[in-house]
C-alpha cells in the first residue's frame, strides 16, 4: 500500500489525483461534523445570499447554507458513484471472466451480447432503468451499476485474455496446476490491476452520471442535497443568485477530475515494471 | 584521402536523476572508403549508442562532454538539425534491425524508397519510381514493378529487408550503418541478406559500420572488427585476428562464449536403453477452428498446420536437439508434449500410452517440464521468486526440510543468491531471470526439460553460462533435454542427436555425427551452410564475390 | 317557460350580446380602435399535446383550444359569462331550464355551419362518460341538452342551479362539428375544426402550434392579429430569456423566479394578478392520523404562511387560510389569516395521541416545481411541532397513477374556478368530482348546495362565508397560500389582460402597436 | 476485407438491434403505471380506462404485445404516442435528424479542435503545450454536460446576451437564427469529445512517433514535417475512427441532456418527454431508432476501418 502510495506520487498526475480523492474522502468522513449549519435549516431572512463570513458559499432559496449541503451532500453524492461503480465492476468482472474463462462459441455470445447491450447509451440505458425502478438514489446508484456492468465486462475479459496467454500461465497449467489457483493466483493479480484503473476512471465518470440523473430529475429528490440535485434546483434561481449553480458544479467537476487524475496515476503506479 | 568516417576520442554521456550515465567513452574509429568495420557488442554495450551518435539523433537528455564525428572531414556534431536532415539519407544512410517495425504499414513500399530520392535528388515522382524499381531490381527483388505497390504486411522479412537495404543505397551515401540487419531473420534468409550487403558493399565502395552481437557473423562479413564494452573500444583488428590472437580480457571471453561446432561441451550419447524416455507418434497439432460462416460458405479453409505428424523419441539423459526456421513447428511440438495444444497421434512415456491432454497426469507433468523463450513472460510479474519457486515443490513435494530451505537450495543450485527469494522478477536480469525459469523446471526432478529457445533472448556471454548451467544440471541430474533452437552452431555444441524441422515437417532426425559428416537432406545443408562459422580467415562470405546468389524457398522432402 | 322575469335580476345573471358588446370597450378603456395584423409570439412552459378541446388539460392547451374553438359563452375578466356563440339566453323560474339562442350563420372552419345541432351533439359527447372530458364534472347538473330549431339550445338541468352561463364557459366545453362528434373525436387529436377567432396552421406538439386569422368568425373585428405562434419552452429561464431578447412577444405565465428579472428588462412589461390559484396539503380526513380534525389544526397551525408565500413564489401571492376563495372570487368571505402557534399545535398533537409527534410521507408530484418547494417548506416547518414529515416527489404520470385521489398526505395544485360553486364542488362537497379529502362533511354540503340554488346575492354570500368558515376550522386541506399569476409581454403589446382564472386567455382581444417587429 | 467480414458484421448489428429491441421492450413494458391511466389522467373513468385498454391491446400477453410491437416496428410503424396520438415513428425519426445534424456538427466542431491540440501536445510532448492541454481536457472530460449547458447558457446568453439561450429554429425556417441556436447546444457536446478525442490523439500520435518507422522516416532525412504529416498522423488517425464511433454512443446520450436543457426537440428531448409521461410507445421508438443508429455508425466505422487498415486481415 504504502508502495504504491509512493509509486502514485511519482507522477503528478497521481500525485495530484491522491490529494483531491483524498480531500474528498475527509469531506465525507467529517463532512457533516465541519458543516458550519444544518443542511435543511430554513431561514428566511437571508435567502439567496453570496458568500459572507457567516455564509462562506451563500444560501439558496430557502436560506440554507450552500457550504453545508454541500458538506452533507458528498456522502449523497460520491459514496453513492463509488457504489454504483463497485456493483458494476462485479458484475461486469464476473461475466467477463467467465465469457473468458468459458471461450468458444459461449464467450462470442455473451461478448456480442454485450456488445449488443453496449450500443445502448449508457445515460439513456441508466434513464430508462432509473425510471424503472423508481426515482431514488438507490435507483439510480442500481441503474448506473447495471449501465456500467456490460464495459467492465468487455474490459475484464480482453484482460483475461491476455493474460491467459502469458507463458507463466502456460508454465502453471504444464506444471498440472489446478484451475483455481490459476485463476486466484497467476491470473487475478495481473488483472485486477486494469479493472482497478478502469473503476477509479468510471467513478468520475459515476459521479457525473449520478449528477445527471439527479439533475434530470431521476436521482436524488429535494429536500436532498445531492450536487446535482443542487445545481438542478439551482437552474430555477439562477438569475436570483448565480453561487447556487457555480458552488454544486464546481464540485462535481472537481471531484470528476479528481478521480479521472487517480486513475490515470493508479495506471502507471500499478504497472509492475515501471 | 581522409577517412569517410572518422570518431576521435568521443564521449556520451545520458543525463538522469541519478547523475550522468557514461554511454560511450573516448571513441576512436575510422572507416576508409569500400571498408567494412564490424562494431561488436552485448546488450548495454553502447554499440547502438553510438550508432545514434553517428546519425545524431540523440535522445534529450544525451550530453557530449567531447570528441568529434567526421564525415569525408566534416564535422557532424556541430551541425544544425537542418542540416543534418539535409545530409541523413542522403551522405549517410542507416540499415535497421527489424525490418518489419522499420517500414510504415500503411504505405507502399515503392513509396518509402521513392519519398528519399525525391527529398535528396529532387527527382519527379515519376523519376523517383522509376528509379525506385531499378533500385529494387539491384538489390535482388522479384517483380520489383508489383513490389514498388505492396504494403509491407504483403511482403516477407527478406523482401522487405532488401528494401530497407535499398533504401538506404539510395542515395549512394559515403557512409552506411548496418545495425544488425539480419537478426530478425531467419538463419537462411539472414544468409541471403549478408550475400547482399557483400555484393553491394564491394561495388558501390561505400564506407560501412556493421554493428552486431554475433562476433562470428561479423568477423566473416567486416574487414575489421571493433569490439565494444561497457562504452568502451577495448580491442579493434582485421577480422582474421580476432579470433585468432585475441588481445583483450573480454574479447577472449566473448570469443570463448561464441558457439562453436567444433567444440563439443556436452559428454556422449547415453547408451540406447532401448526404452525410450519419451516418444512421440505421428503427433500432429492443428491451430485455429474454422468459424460457421466461413463453413456456410462453402470455404471451410483447411485448418493452419503447426505440426505434421512428427513422430521422434527421447532416451533418458540424451540431449535432442530441435531446429528449424520460425514456424516450423518446434515450439508447437513443445507445447503438444507438454499438454500446452491439443494434438492427435500418441506419445509414449515410459511406454506409457498418451492419447490427449487428459492422459497427462501427475506423474508425467513433474518428469516433463518446460522452459519457455522470454523469462519475462513465464515469470508471473506480481509473485516473489520465493513463490514462483516453492509452487512446483508444494506440488510435486519431493522436497526435505522448510519450503525456504529448499528455495534456497534451487536458487544455489542455479547459482543465485539465496536473497534473490524475496525479489519481484523485474528486480533481476534477463539472464538471472532465466536462471529461475530453470530452476522452477528443475524443482520436480524432471527427467526430461523441454528448453524452447531459451537462450535466443540472451546475450552471447549469459547465454553461454546458461548452456553451462544446464550441461551442468544434466550431468548432474541425468535428465534429458529437448533443446529447441535456431541456432545451428549451439545445437551442434551439444546435442546428441538433431531433428531438423521445416514448416511443421520434420525433415531430418540424425545423430550428431552423421550431421558433421553431411546431411543428407538438401534443407539441412542449406542450414547449415548458412551459419556462419566462428572461425578467423576460414569465412564462407567473401566479400565481394558475387554468392551463388537466394536460395529457392521451397524444399523436396 | 316563465317570460316576465325582472329585467334587473335577469340582467344579473344573465348577459345580452347588446350588453357584452357595450361593455367591453369601457371595461377595456381604449378609445381608439385597435390596428389590425400583424404575428404574436405567444411562449408557453409545456408541451401542447392535447388538441382536442373536450380533452384538453392545461393551461396550454386551454390557450390553444380557444383560439380554434367558441364555447357557448365564455369567461370575462370580471368572471361574468359573455355571450360566444350563444348571443343571449334565457331560464326558467326555477332555474332547472335554459334556453341558449346562437348567433346566425356560424360556419365551422371547414365551412360547414355551426347549428343548435352541433351544440347538442357537442354536449352529449362531454357528457358522455368514455369521452373522459373535465367538462363532465364542470359544465354543471345537466340533464338533457335539446335543439328546438336550427339557432335554440335548451338545456334541462337535475337540479337547480344559477350558475350555468358561467359554467358553460368552462375551458372544456367547446362546440365541435355533429358528424365528429358522434363518429370518433380521435380526428381532432390532429386537426382542429372549429369556430374559434383562428384556424389552425401547424401542430408540433413539443415546439410550435402557428394558427391564422378566421375570416368567417362571427365577429367581423376580431381577431385583431393575423397569425399567432405558440412556441413551447419546457425551460422556464430559456422562455424568460426568449421574451428579453425578443425572440417571443409573450409569457401567458411567469415563474416568481424570473419575475424580477423580467422587470427589470427593457422593453418588457410584466403583468400580475391576485388569483384563486392555490397549492393545497390534502389530508385523508377518511384515514389516520389526519381523521382526526386536532392533527389537522396541529399540522395548519404550524405553517407559516406569509413566509411561505416567500419560501414558494417569491412573495407573489397571498396567504391562504384553508379555504380554496381568495380575494379574486366573488364571494371570498375575508377571515383573520392563523397565525403559527407550534405550542399550540403541539398540545393539540398531545391530546390526539401523538405527544411524541408523529411521521408521514408526504408526496409531492415534480410538476409543476411549486408542489416539492411547498412540500419542502412545510416539511421544515412542521418540524419543531413534532412532525417528522419525509418528502417524496415522484414523476406528475406517476402521481396521478397512484397517489391523486388516493394518497391520505399529499401536494395538491389548482387553477382557479369561474365561480365559487365550481372549486367547492370540484374538490370539497361529498359528492364533489375530485374528492380527494374526504371531508364529507354534512354541514358543508348543506351550504354549498343551497348557495348553489340561491340567486340573492347578499344570502349567498353568507352561505358561502359559512362554508369557508367551516373548513378554516376543520381544515380538509391545508391552503396556506393563493398565488399571483405572472405574465410578461413586450410592451408593443396591447390589449392583453392576465386573467384571474389562469385557464382563460382572450387573445382575440389583443393586438399590436407602434415598435411591433415584422413577422412573416 | 471480405464479403463474409461485412456480412458477419451485419449479422452482428441485426444481432444486436434484437437484443436492444428485447431490452428496450422489457425495460418499457414493467414501467410502473397503467399507459390507459397515463392517458387519460385527472379525468379517466371506468369506461374510458376500458376503452383505452382495449384500443390499446394492453390486456394480452406480453409476448404476443411484443411480437406485435416488433413486427409493427419491421414495417416502420412504431405505434401511436400516448400522449399526443401521433404516429411514433416519424416524430421520432424527424428528431433523430435534429440531433443527428448537432451531433454532426458537434463532431466536426470537434474534430477541428481536437486533432490540432492532440497533434500539438504529442509534438510538444512534456512540455507547456502539452501540460495545457492535458489540463484542460481534463477538465474537459470531468464537467458534465448539464453543468457545462448551464453555465455556457448564463455567460453567452443571459450575460453576454451574444446567443439565443434555447430553442429551436429549423433550417428551412431561417438558416442564421437556426445556427445561432445550435452554436450553444454544439458546444456544450463539444467540451468533452473534444476531451477525450485530444488525449486519444495524444497518446496514439506519442506511440507512433516512437516506433522504428518513424524514426526510420527521420534517419532517411525526411523533413519533420513531411514526417509528422505522412508517416506519423496516417497511422496515428486510423485508430481514432473507430475511438470517434464509440464516441457518438457517448454524444447520443449527451443529447439527452444538451436537448432538454437547450429545448431543442431532437430525439433526445423526446425521449425524456416520453419518458415522464410513460409513452410507452414514443419510449420504445426513441430507444430503439438511438440504439439503431449507435450500431449502424459503428458499423460503418468498424467498415471503414477494414478498409482504411492495411494491416488487418479478415476472415
């Protein structure tokens, strides 16, 4: 760990990825203790403000403190992607291995099924399952997963792949090893790698899509204070108070970079001959 | 008359975090007009260094703390990039090593010769083609009207190697760099290549630097010959010297490591048992499924061969050994033997009857194992060595006392140090990484490795103690090697007995003896005549002599 | 059929085309005649899918229908019924009969006329249930609907009821073509023939309706203008920056949000009217907690309601006190608004048997906005009072799939009625169309429908005052706030009026004047 | 490229268009919410409710509904909108060609930008350029379009007041205000193809510049330029058809959201209309033509590729 740590450093991007997803994670650990206000708090006196010492980010439309929703919001917001993403990669990791592992005519049919599933958009393929479940987080975090789930299939299998036709992987199966621990011991290792890089790339792409539906009115719901829900609301009072919009995007947009930098750090980190 | 090139005292250093890293170290050469020098080297010696030098495309972080590189008396490392540009190509051309990776994919060949003549002799296109098909006819290609408008994925290694070689006679440069233009090809193809840089060498008078690893190959094509180590020139003289009075340390060693056929390392054949350790019938391996479609209409091709009912046998401690081009089928046969393909035909071990994979039980796996071509790919990237090595004892057990113990004891045995256990395989060199290979086949007490090419990777001085090693091993262990190789003069060191493969046949199987005495199978002679032997005067090129020209790609068997 | 009727009480209730035409121009205060031509860019925040005008369902498509169709009579800006096709009309004594005479030579847009026999079959196809028409429930007790000649409609009713030409200018009840409907009114769904001012052009139901003048229109002035584009914004902020930069002539309707900034435009005038428009919190008086009237006083007592006039509409409104009359209606009967009173309503909460407070799911549609923002601020507000309130918006199909008439906690939101009579017996009395509280409550009822059948104004005034009383105190649903409706328009404009209703429009009325841009 | 490579590949593509029409029909038909409901709304009674249902065949099974539908769908009628009671198919198809002509644009746009920056950062590899670039595109790739749509929406429009914040004008209409009112949506789509399709550039261009035929083409003398342009970019743009295809998957969702902030009445605001009105029949069409068109542009990319592809070899 602290290897590889030291390995992301090297490289700025890694370096400054580490940093951001770091900041965040603390965000949302202590988050909510650090929120200088109640998230839901009303206070109509002080409705649409810019930042002030005692509102740093401002309020919004029902005087709440936009720095505290914020705060409460990165648990809504990023813990929800990530877990979106993780359903996805499993899923995904577990069909891709499988079409791998099984080959043949098997494996082009789930691959092309895949494909097939693939030429969905995965905003419109998250919309119309967000829609089908319902309108939640939990929805929305499934939809996501399920969209996610077919890429980290294709994905995981490719890598299979090539890796199966390494020669340490022939040196094992000549050696009379048993599948599994081909599988668990000479091949994971060198997959996971990949699908690692890839989740911590769709975790960016997660917490933009999670925002998207949220904004589309598919995700979180008010009194929420998911960022995209936040920056939806926020398109109402734009013209009232334009730090309602700039704050939620802004951070959203951070995080996104944050975690598109860690993933392109993790990619050289992880390479065992670098 | 000045030399066309001439290096005088010059020095290269690479700038790195670490501090400057010697590359070169007070280079002193010269090449006369029509001279052939042989520059040799091992990986890391700077030979290429120094090619790039000459041509002067360094890299950012390359310094020059001095020395000076003339061409025909000019100086080169003052020289603008402009004028470089204009001078590379043109005064100067440069032979690459893989001519595969050296021409772009996605333009025709005539194009990448025509684009030179009309850069530096301002020729029309329509010259510039025309002229380019005379080159092609010069340099030995067939058609050369058809082979101007191929794309390089449609021509073979040779082909596309003599346009390279065109290429670079194009211009009629002073000087040209050969950087081991023949090392990606095959044995006989390579032959042909050197054949040709002979012939045009000696009538175009062009000053030439080859560079390569193979001192043997070198000494018979170069006038002279500049051994390089570690940076340095450490020993420069005609080519007939060199293997005669060898002056230096490190050339004695290197020439002491250069295979040589006369020179026997290992012991004698055993004694026919009778019983045969392994044996293979009529074993056939064919690749690739034919997809539906293609079946639906109605070309359902016939399947890729990769081997063609191969039938041979090992004895218990014999050393066979197996050569032949790329894609004759050696390593499949490895990967049939060792359950790695499916096959049809039989193998017996032991007498035992080994239809298919299935039948490869236990038993069978621990006493056939298998050391594969590139240490970096059979060695799993994320597993210390400790693990690599203690698998095949969790498997097989066979082992006395602690697992360390006995990891200790394989790494001893191939002559590493005992530490090395808790490496990651990155952390060690090519050779070490081999070292290990050997050690994880050997854990099992084997009684037959399959060695497929395992020493193409490796230097000439690392791949001579990896011989050592495993003549070492065998002596000691009594076990039975299949060595795979092309490269004729080592199998010739050390086998007992010689398979000669030619695309998935096998053409040829006879005993070391009877191959010094002559093969019989034309194939085999043409093998062996195309290897160059390590031997001072005695060379089988002469340079400028025109050679009995390609030889017909097709062999009656 | 009773003929000597009092000229003054006729004149109350009933109008003469002599009489709309007299005052229309006073009302308007504008002496000189309006120019006639010219295109209006009419935008609108949601989607015209609705084209036939017995289905129509919003306030778009309302504007939409009454360009291309003519109801009977139709909706002043005062709520008094003017005369449409019907020029005059008459009743009987007991009011349970009116006669209805149209003008002559009324011509649909196809060409063919316009008689009593239109009128009737029109009516029957409201009437008839499968049509699914709002008008169904809002044209009021008819019974039976007969033509005696060519240009007389007579309408029998179940009941009397005073009402009828204010209700048969309801938004829905417009006269289509007899052989429509009677064969299948799926036809109107993509051509509209009517006797509207205009005749329709283009029909895209997401972007852009374009209708035309009606030459053959009874009345040889109006429609003023020449064409008329209804463009569709579904984003509020766009449509206000469509109006800014010119691009649109006119917003029928205004977000409070966009208001200010609208104002503060040049070139652009903005229009407010005090309306009946009201969100409402219905509360199932049918099933726990809220059967029981303390809960429901508890939970009214909580809120607000000047703040949330703030909190929803930017201040643009007025605070509501449970019953659905603001000042806009005739007979709003003024009452103290209640004041928040968390101990109070605590104690109340205390003696129904919450003393620890108690949790509901309130569930607010997503269209339009206002339902979650209220939603929202009640859920806050309620809070120190120990209602755990969690809010859940769901898409506006879904919630009229699931919750609208069923849910026990919900957000409501409705337009203004023409009369006093319509809101209450659309949504309160037990037998009401909509009753989504489930009050049922006798007393109630008893008032509303003797109002119903009273034509003295001052006694129905009381009754109705009553009525408003009873529900403040026992609160089927919690109206804490009336909205404005906000309008925007260039100021080249003339001649247009928001309507208090909201569903009504008259653009036949408007024209444009000086600095109007050319418009193909 | 043979013949049996292109009909393998369209094999695949009617494969897959199956597939999605099975997706898209399923996700559709468990939609909670009656579509006879939907319909009517406030107003539905018994009777009516009935009626629809029947009208609509919503009581049979929902494979024959399917069987239906699809054998509906291969005779081009998709069924008539719930809301409005238009024939689906071609509204949906009149939208498609809206949001097929931004996301052209868009793509055009983009490869305009994209392909200088990627070519200047791969030349200027390491240094500022480079580092500029690689900075803004991730940026770029890391703001969602409704972020972007706002934003760009309150600067050019309603500060600067320089562009039509929404709507739509068609061509035929008046072509400038209809540019004028695509410049805005085309950005927004723009910011992260442009995005990804520079580093995809990038990094390709990085690796051929350092293979052996470059530095082969350098050491015949070549100029740098005839370098770059001729050996370098020829190879490094192959693969970046194919990365532009998989793109429009990623634009057409984009749409989704550019449309309906920017009002623009293309496929994509279609669909969420359709969407939140639970038209089921406008759902299935929308899903289905986007799909359709996702697979028939790669397709013709993977075609293109082949052919462009010296190299690859097809069975």
């Amino acid at each position: 760990m602290i290897e590889l740590i030291r390995r992301l450093l090297r490289t700025p991007q890694g370096a400054l990825g580490l940093s951001i997803v770091a900041l965040v994670l603390v965000l949302i650990l202590v988050g909510p203790l650090a929120a200088p206000h109640d998230p839901d708090t009303m206070a109509p006196l002080v409705r649409y403000k810019g930042p002030s010492p005692a509102y740093w980010l401002g309020t919004d439309q029902y005087g709440r403190d936009i720095l505290s929703r914020l705060l409460y919001g990165a648990r809504a917001t990023v813990v929800m992607a990530f877990l979106a993403t993780a359903l996805g990669s499993i899923v995904g990791a577990v069909v891709g291995t499988l079409s791998a592992f099984l080959g043949g005519r098997a494996d082009e049919a789930i691959m092309r099924t895949v494909d097939a599933v693939m030429s969905i958009p995965s905003l419109l393929f998250a919309l119309l399952i967000a829609n089908l479940l319902g309108k939640s987080s939990v929805d929305a975090v499934m939809a996501i997963g399920i969209a996610f789930a077919p890429g980290m299939a294709r994905i995981t299998r490719s890598v299979a792949l090539t890796v199966r036709k390494q020669d340490y992987v022939h040196a094992a199966i000549a050696r009379g090893e048993g599948g599994a621990y081909i599988v668990l011991r000479e091949m994971l290792p060198n997959v996971v790698a990949p699908i690692i890089v890839e989740a911590t790339l769709r975790i960016a792409f997660a917490v933009m899509l999670f925002a998207t539906l949220s904004f589309l009115g598919l995700g979180a719901q008010p009194p929420a204070s998911e960022w995209g829900l936040m920056v939806a609301e926020a398109r109402r009072f734009m013209h009232l108070s334009p730090w309602m919009i700039l704050w939620p995007s802004l951070a959203i947009a951070l995080v996104a970079i944050g975690f598109n930098l860690l993933g392109d750090g993790l990619r050289d980190a992880l390479n065992p001959r670098t | 008359m000045p030399p066309v090139l001439e290096i005088s005292n010059y020095t290269l250093d690479y700038a790195s975090p670490r501090g400057d890293a010697r590359a070169l170290d007070a280079i002193d050469l010269a090449i006369g007009r029509g001279e052939a020098l042989g520059l040799v080297g091992e990986s890391g010696s700077g030979k290429t260094s120094l090619a790039w030098a000459i041509m002067r495309y360094l890299p950012g972080n390359a310094r020059e703390p001095g020395g000076s590189i003339k061409l025909s008396g000019e100086e080169l490392t003052t020289k603008t990039p402009a004028e470089i540009a204009a001078l590379r190509g043109r005064r100067i051309g440069m032979v690459f090593q893989d001519p595969g990776t050296s021409l772009n994919p996605t333009l025709p060949l005539g194009e990448q010769l025509a684009e030179v003549l009309v850069r530096h002799r301002a020729l029309t296109r329509r010259q510039a083609w025309a002229e380019g098909e005379a080159m092609f006819a010069r340099v030995g290609l067939k058609q050369p009207a058809q082979m101007m408008r191929r794309y390089p994925h449609e021509a073979s290694g040779g082909e596309k190697q003599r346009v390279v070689i065109a290429t670079a006679f194009a211009c009629n440069p002073e000087c040209i760099l050969f950087d081991e233009p023949t090392t990606a090809l095959d044995v006989i193809t390579a032959r042909q290549i050197l054949d040709l840089f002979a012939e045009l060498q000696a009538e175009t008078s062009v000053a030439s630097l080859y560079i390569s690893h193979d001192l043997a190959l070198v000494a018979q094509v170069a006038h002279r010959v500049a051994v390089i180590h570690r940076g340095r020139i450490v020993e420069q003289r005609t080519a007939a010297g060199i293997f005669t009075n060898p002056r230096n340390d490190y050339t004695k060693r290197l020439i002491a490591a250069v295979p040589d056929p006369g020179r026997r390392l290992s012991g004698a054949a055993p004694i026919p048992s009778g019983v045969p350790l392994v044996e293979a019938r009529a074993v056939s391996v064919h690749y690739g499924r034919t997809s539906r479609l293609a079946t639906f209409f109605g070309r359902a091709r016939e399947r890729v061969v990769g081997n063609r009912a191969v039938s041979l046998s090992v004895d218990p401690g014999e050393i066979l050994g197996i050569v032949g081009e790329s894609g004759s089928g050696k390593s499949t046969l490895a990967k049939a033997l060792t359950g790695l393909n499916p096959f049809t035909g039989e193998i017996r071990f032991d007498g035992r009857r080994i239809g298919g994979i299935a039948d490869m039980d236990k038993a069978y796996r621990r006493n056939v194992q298998i050391v594969f071509q590139h240490p970096d790919a059979s060695l799993n990237p994320r597993q210390r060595i400790a693990e690599i090595l203690s698998r095949p004892l969790a498997l097989y057990g066979g082992q006395d006392g602690p697992r360390d113990m006995a990891v200790a004891r394989l790494l001893e045995q191939v002559h590493l140090p005992a530490d090395y256990a808790r490496r990651y395989p990155h952390e060690l060199s090519g050779g070490e990484k081999q070292r290990v290979a050997i050690a994880r086949a050997f854990a099992s007490k084997p009684r037959l490795v399959i060695c497929d090419e395992i020493t193409s990777a490796l230097d000439v001085s690392v791949q001579a103690s990896v011989v050592e090693l495993l003549l070492d091993l065998q002596r000691r262990h009594g076990t039975a090697y299949l060595f795979i190789t092309h490269d004729i003069n080592l199998v010739r060191q050390i086998a007992h007995r010689i398979a000669v493969m030619y695309r998935g046949d096998l053409v040829e199987l006879l005993d070391i003896e009877q191959l010094e005495a002559g093969p019989r199978h034309r194939y085999t002679r043409a093998l062996i005549e195309a290897v160059p032997r390590p031997v001072g005067g005695t060379t089988n090129i002469t340079i400028g002599r025109h050679s009995p020209g390609p030889i017909p790609g097709g062999f009656d068997k | 059929m009773f003929k000597l009727a009092a000229i003054d009480r006729r004149r109350f209730i009933a109008g003469t085309a002599a009489l709309g035409a007299l005052t229309l121009p006073l009302r308007r205060g504008f002496a000189a005649a309006p120019k006639r031509g010219g295109t209006l860019r009419v935008s609108v925040d949601q989607a015209v899918t609705k084209l036939n005008p017995l289905q129509t369902r919003v306030n778009c498509e309302y504007l939409v229908a009454e360009l291309l169709y003519s109801g009977l009579t139709r909706l002043g800006i005062n709520m008094m019924p003017e005369p449409d096709l019907a020029h005059s009309w008459s009743y009987s004594a007991d009011l349970t009969e009116w006669t209805f005479k149209l003008r002559e030579g009324l011509v649909f847009h196809d060409g063919t006329p316009c008689t009593a026999a239109d009128v009737v079959a029109s009516f029957e196809a409201i009437l008839d249930p499968k049509t699914a028409s709002p008008a169904l429930q809002n044209v009021g007790p008819i019974a039976q609907v007969t033509a005696t000649d060519k240009t007389s409609v007579v309408f029998k009713l179940s009941a009397p009821f005073a009402d009828l030409p204010v209700t048969l200018a309801y938004t829905n009840a417009k006269i289509v073509p007899a052989a429509i409907a009677k064969s299948g009114l799926a036809r109107l769904d993509q051509q509209a023939i009517g006797t509207g001012p205009f005749k329709l052009v283009s029909f895209e139901p997401e972007r852009l309706v374009s209708v035309v003048r009606n030459e053959a229109y009874y009345d040889k002035d109006r429609p003023y203008l020449d064409r008329i584009d209804v463009l569709v914004y579904p984003d509020t902020t766009a449509e206000g920056s469509a109006l800014i930069s010119g691009d649109t002539d006119m917003m029928v309707s205004v977000q409070p949000t966009e208001y200010a900034r609208l104002k503060n435009s040049a070139g652009v005038r903005t229009l407010k009217v005090p309306s009946g428009q009201f969100c409402n919190i219905i509360l199932g008086c049918d099933q726990k907690p809220f059967d029981d009237v303390r809960v429901r006083r508890a939970l009214a007592l909580t809120i607000d309601r000047p703040t949330l006039v703030d909190f929803v509409v930017e201040g643009y409104g007025t605070p509501g006190n449970d019953a659905p009359l603001s000042s806009a209606y005739r007979f709003y009967a003024d009452q103290p608004i209640a004041k928040p009173d968390i101990a109070q309503a605590k104690k109340l909460l205390a003696e129904a048997g919450y003393p620890g407070g108690l949790t509901a799911t309130l569930i607010a549609s997503d269209k339009p906005s206002v339902r979650t923002q209220l939603a929202v601020a009640v859920r806050e507000m309620a809070k120190p009072a120990g209602f755990t309130i969690d809010v859940q918006t769901m898409p506006h199909s879904t919630y009229l799939d699931q919750v609208w008439k069923k849910g026990p906690f919900y957000v409501g939101f409705y337009n203004m009625q023409a009369t006093a009579d319509a809101i209450f017996s659309l949504l309160y009395t037990s037998n009401a169309a909509w009753n989504e509280t489930h009050w049922n409550n006798a007393a109630f009822d008893k008032l509303v429908g003797e109002a119903r059948t009273t034509v003295d104004e001052a006694r129905r005034r009381a009754l109705y005052a009553d009525a408003q009383k009873l529900m403040h105190d026992e609160v089927p649903s919690i109206i804490p706030v009336f909205f404005d409706l906000l309008g925007a328009q260039r100021d080249y404009v003339q001649r247009y009026q928001l309507h208090p209703r909201g569903a009504v429009f008259r653009l036949d009325f408007v024209s444009l004047g000086e600095g109007a841009p050319k418009r193909g | 490229m043979s013949l049996s490579y292109l009909l393998k590949r369209c094999g695949l593509t009617a494969y897959t268009l199956i597939v999605v029409s099975l997706i898209v029909f399923a996700v559709t038909q468990v939609l909670p919410g009656d579509a006879a409901t939907m319909l009517l709304g406030e107003n539905a009674t018994p009777a009516a409710l009935a009626a629809v249902r029947d009208r609509l065949g919503l009581d049979a099974p929902i494979w024959v509904q399917y069987g239906h539908w699809l054998g509906g769908v291969l005779q081009g009628d998709f069924g008539t909108s719930l809301r409005t009671g238009q024939a689906v198919g071609p509204v949906m198809v009149e939208a498609l060609g809206r949001s097929l002509l931004l996301a052209v644009l868009a793509i055009g746009f983009m490869l305009s930008l994209a392909l200088p920056l990627g070519i200047l950062a791969a030349v200027r590899r390491g240094r500022a350029a480079d580092l500029l670039v690689g900075f803004v595109s991730y940026i770029g790739v890391s703001l969602p379009e409704f972020v972007t749509a706002t934003l760009f929406g309150l600067l050019f429009a309603d500060w600067l007041q320089w562009l039509p914040a929404t709507g739509y004008v068609p061509m035929t209409e008046n072509p400038a205000s209809s540019l004028a009112h695509l410049v805005l949506p085309v950005l927004t789509v723009s910011v992260m193809l442009i995005a990804h399709v520079s580093r995809m550039v990038r990094s390709e261009l990085v690796d051929v510049l350092h293979t052996d035929y470059i530095r082969a083409a350098r050491l015949k003398g070549l100029s740098a330029r005839a370098v770059l342009l001729k050996h370098g970019l020829r190879n490094a743009l192959l693969p970046t058809i194919t990365i532009v295809a998989l793109d429009v998957g990623y634009l057409l969702g984009g749409v989704i959201v550019v449309e309906e902030i920017f009002a623009l009445p293309g496929i994509g605001r279609q669909l969420i209309v359709a969407i939140e009105a639970r038209d089921l029949p406008a759902i299935q069409a929308g899903a289905l033509i986007m799909a359709a068109t996702y697979s028939v542009v790669n397709f013709a990319a993977d075609v293109a590729y082949a052919w462009l592809d010296k190299r690859i070899q097809y069975d």
